[in-house]
C-alpha cells in the first residue's frame, strides 16, 4: 500500500473535520494558557448527571457487581423503562424488544446506517443539519444529498424538496434540530414519513433533543411509524454526555441485522453507563429544572445577540441553540469564529459544520452552559467592532 494511499486515498480521509470539537480544543487551549474564555460552541450541558443515576452507580459498585457484559441489545429492564418513557410521555406504545441501548446517539447513528444502507446509496440530509449525519455516510461510502432547508420552510424538509433531490434510499431527519432547534410537528412528519414508505425511502429519525422544548413535547415517530428508526440518547436532557449511552427503536426488518452488528462492532452498551441512565428516568423534576434554566438562557441569547445586532436566527423551538446569520459582519464565519475567539475569547461555532453551501454566512451558539458566560459574551458582542 502507498503512502499516497495511506494518506489520500482511503474514503476515511475524505471526511471533514468537525469544526465545533476544533473550535473547543482551541478554546481549551487557550484558557489552559490563563486566558479568559466563555464557552459558546459545543452542546454540552454544563450540568452532571442526575443525582438519583450517580448514587445507582454508587450502589452498584458497592454491591461489588462485575458489570460486565450485558446482551448486545443491552440491559432488558432498561429497554423496558424506555418502552415504558414512550407511553407515559407520548402515549405511545413501543415494544421492548425493538429497543437496543448503544454506545451513545453516536454508535446508533453508526449501526443505522450500516443496517439500512449500502455504499453507493443515495441519502438526504439537511442542510443545516448536524455534520456527523454527512461524515458518517461519507466515511462508509454511502452518498449523502443535501436538502437545503431555510426561513421560508421554518427551516423544516417538505416532500416537494424530497421529490426535486430525485431517487433516494434514505432520509435522516432531526427534531429537534441541530443547529436551529427547529421541531417538526406531528403533520410534517405524517407526511414526509407517509412520502418516504410510499417511496420505499428509510427514514432515520434524531430525536436526541426530545425533552428540551419550549412549546410542549415534540412528537416522536416511536410507536408511530413502524419503518423509522427512532435514535434518542442520554446526553442532552438528561445531561450524561460523558456516559456515552443511547438508544434505537428499531423496526422489525432491520432488528436482527442492528443485533449482529452490535455484537460485531460494540458487543455492548457500557454496562455501568446503562445502570446510570435506567435511575435517571426516575430524576425528571432535577432535569427538568435544566430545561427551565435553558429557556431562560434562550431569552437572554436571544435578546443579547440582538442588542449586538445579530438578530436574523432561525425558529429555537428546542435544544439549546440560537443559529445566526451573520452576514453583516462576514462572508467567512470560520474566520469570524477565530476573530471572536482570539480578540474576545468567545468561542462559537462556523455555519461550515452544519452547512457546505451557506454556512460561511452563520454562526451557532449554544446556551447549554452557565449564565455568566452568556451574559458576558452577549456583552462582549455588543461592543466588538469587525
């Protein structure tokens, strides 16, 4: 094998870097030199997970159990908890065995695409949307094909833009969505899913926002759509990033297939992990505090960008994002970002992650960590001169 190939020709190389880690290793960087430095770009909460999860773990190891493996599809009581969080949330009725917990939203993303598609298959994407959808797809030699989404759709797909991308083989969708927040009600979805199964489309449903709404619950497509894979995780509302943990509804014809390359590629769920996350359905008034002190963080980012005149975003229905245009100010928002970062120490991410075509022209920021750094960044903003 050449060097050539080794650094250029694989597929891997092909994929993009995901510029909101770069912007935060930058970002760690430069307050590991002293620097003052407000964290804006990555979506992570700034709180732990639950209370009530982290004495379950406690317990366990105190128990001195060996949380070892559990089966590929992971710990049945969990899967019966998450079937159970379907009904009580939603009304929905979800069987168990069509829940497999994974290794994070991320691994489930992985297993989906691996089920559902071959290389050289054609599959939608938003643009914006989340990069790691287009990279992941890129990296197993499956075509992603750009939906271009914007202000007059409320930044949601429609079928006439999944009638003019031509033959597809999938279509993954978010709501909420990253990076605008923008939720999907109950009839988009019925009818781009209603579309995708007459059109024998795969339809891969990201709903790892679910529970960080600010007008009700966004419907899922659990219990409602018997080809979509669901994928939730634990990272966001219930605020266990670090735990890596996840979980798919799977439709019966790709169950089996999702099982083997489990067993294949991950074996399992980290079992302590799973532990953590069946407690921390019973801690919701902890998180749902977090969803309030989202909301209020949503206001003053709002309101905030605005006094700095960075007031075009798209509709934050959900997830704790505010996606700018910011147009006025550059035609290059890498470079902004970097601007922002080295003169104010504000650290954001560039449209780029999230859009090929237009993004140079926005910026997100998120509000998932502490008020003072929103408060101090909005303030910084207000006054930085380009």
């Amino acid at each position: 094998m050449t060097t050539d190939r080794l650094t250029s020709g694989l597929r891997a190389a092909q994929v993009p870097p995901f510029h909101a880690m770069a912007m935060s290793l930058r970002a760690t960087e430069r307050e590991a030199s002293g620097a003052r430095t407000l964290f804006l770009q990555v979506g992570q909460p700034s709180t732990g997970a639950p209370l009530g999860a982290r004495r379950a773990v406690i317990d366990a190891l105190e128990r001195a159990d060996s949380l070892g493996y559990t089966n590929a599809p992971g710990l049945p009581r969990l899967s019966a908890r998450i079937a159970r969080h379907y009904d009580e949330v939603y009304g929905a009725s979800v069987d168990p065995e069509r829940v497999v917990i994974v290794g994070g939203a991320s691994a489930g993303f992985t297993l989906a695409f691996l089920a559902a598609f071959d290389p050289g298959d054609r599959v939608a994407v938003l643009e914006p949307g989340y990069p790691c959808y287009r990279n992941t797809l890129i990296a197993l030699g499956v075509t992603p094909v750009p939906i271009t989404v914007g202000p007059d759709s409320r930044w949601v797909p429609t079928v006439a833009m999944l009638e003019a991308a031509g033959p597809l083989d999938g279509l993954v969708i978010a709501s909420p969505s990253n990076p605008t927040g923008t939720v999907l009600d109950r009839s988009s979805l019925e009818d781009i899913t209603r579309y995708c199964d007459a059109n024998g489309i795969q339809v891969i449903a990201d709903e790892i926002y679910h529970g960080i709404t600010y007008g009700g619950p966004a419907p899922t497509l659990a219990g409602s759509s018997d080809s979509a894979v669901v994928i939730n995780s634990f990272s966001k509302y219930f605020s266990m990033t670090g735990w890596r943990l996840g979980w798919m509804v799977v439709p019966d014809h790709l169950r089996d297939v999702v099982e083997r390359l489990q067993q294949n590629l991950y074996i399992c769920a980290p079992h302590v992990s799973q532990i953590a996350g069946l407690a921390a359905f019973d801690c919701t008034d902890e998180l749902d505090s977090h969803v309030a002190r989202y909301a209020e963080h949503r206001t003053l980012l709002i309101d905030g960008l605005a006094a700095a005149g960075i007031d075009h975003i798209a509709a934050a229905d959900g997830a704790f994002y505010v996606y700018a245009d910011v147009s006025h100010l550059t035609n290059d928002s890498m470079d902004l970002c970097h601007r922002w970062l080295d003169q104010l120490g504000v650290a954001s991410t560039p449209g780029l992650d999230f859009d090929l075509s237009r993004g140079h022209r926005f910026v997100r920021f998120s509000y998932a960590g502490e008020r003072a750094h929103l408060e101090e960044a909005c303030e910084l903003l207000a006054g930085w001169k380009p």
